[in-house]
C-alpha cells in the first residue's frame, strides 16, 4: 500500500518537493547544530537557498562558511542541487 501512495505521489509531482523537516535537519547537519539554532531555510527554488539568520554576526559567520555548507548539503537533499546559499536577517523559529 505504501508503494502506491509513494506512486500516486510521485505521479502528482509531490515526491519530489522536500519537506519542512526533510530541509531542517538537512540545514542542521550542513551547518551545524550551533549554526542552526541561530538560522533556518526559509526557501528553495531554482538552486537558490534562502536562508533567514537571527543576527549580523551569525550572517557573517554563515557567508564565510558558505562554500563549506553548500559542500556539505550536496549529498543531504535527495538529488536537489543547491548552487546559491543566501542569507538575510529575518525570523527564526
């Protein structure tokens, strides 16, 4: 049954859009828990990550290791390739 519903999913196009959840603890394990209680991704689209951040100093912090975060996302995010990381201040929850 499950095999169907994954089917059917699949078919509609929703199989391969990532989740709140499936994102967050791809962003956790990329940048990192202490990085990640100050930051969360608020949008994917077009290879482009958007990414809020509580504070100027985390979002220097987070623009230096931006290339080592995207290296690390690569292999986190079923297949979605990920070529921009932007970050911005902004609520995180």
């Amino acid at each position: 049954m499950e095999e169907v519903v994954k089917g059917v999913l699949k078919g509609l196009g929703g199989g391969g859009r990532l989740t709140e959840e499936e994102m967050s603890g791809a962003w956790r394990s990329a940048a990192g828990k202490r990085a990640a209680r100050h930051s969360r991704p608020v949008s994917l689209r077009k290879a482009s990550l958007v990414v809020n951040v509580d504070g100027s100093g985390w979002l220097y912090e987070l623009t230096l290791k931006k290339k080592e975060i995207l290296e690390r996302l690569e292999g986190n995010l079923k297949g979605k390739k990920i070529r921009h990381i932007r970050f911005r201040i902004g609520e995180v929850k």
